[in-house]
C-alpha cells in the first residue's frame, strides 16, 4: 500500500506535465485514452484516476492551455481534449524543467563516488 500511496504523490506533482505531453504527441485525446495511455506505457506502473486527471483538464483549459471539442460516439457525447499554441509551449517547457529535475535526482540517488566522477 505505501508504493500506491508513494507513486500516486510523485503522480500528483507531475501530472499537469504527463498530460501536456501526452497532448503534445496526440492530436486530440479525450479522458479515458489519457488513462489508458499512462497505463499502457507504464506497464501499469502508473494509473491515473478519472478524479485527479479531470480536474488537471479543467484547469489547462481555464487557462487556455487546451481546447475541447465534443464529438458524439455511439450516441454519446465524448469531449477531446488538444493543446492550443500556448499548451504546446508549455508542454515543450514543463517536459524540459521535468527532465533536468529527475537527471537533478538521479545525481542525488547516486553512490557519492558515482556522481563525483
């Protein structure tokens, strides 16, 4: 239980850049295609819930990272999600901070006389 708990906080602080990223490389995604794909890559290792991705979404959107468009799919409405020129901006920025920070904590976690060298 404590990696779940564990893994779901690393999850938290990055999520808003998983899922600019994901944007970044579909076109368009709606909500259960961005669970799947984190599933799918992850082998698992990272499940996203439906109440810590939607209101990621909402909040992209009220700040005009993304745009959603609603498509209706078997007699229902289902709501895509795709990255405006500000979202891919950020999604090129926030990937590259993220980047450097976990190379930052791979120096961290290494043996000292590794990461001296």
């Amino acid at each position: 239980m404590e990696n779940n708990a564990t893994s779901n906080e690393y999850v938290r602080g990055t999520l808003k850049t998983i899922v600019l990223n994901l944007l970044a490389e579909h076109d368009r995604m709606y909500g259960y295609e961005i669970t799947q794909e984190v599933k799918d890559r992850t082998g698992g290792a990272i499940a996203l819930t439906f109440g810590a991705l939607y209101p990621v979404l909402h909040k992209l959107e009220q700040e005009g990272m993304l745009i959603t468009e609603s498509v209706e799919v078997d007699g229902r409405l289902r709501k895509y999600y795709s990255l405006t020129t500000p979202g891919n901006e950020a999604a090129r920025n926030k990937t590259n901070d993220l980047e450097r920070f976990i190379d930052a904590v791979r120096l961290l976690l290494a043996p000292k006389s590794l990461a001296t060298e």
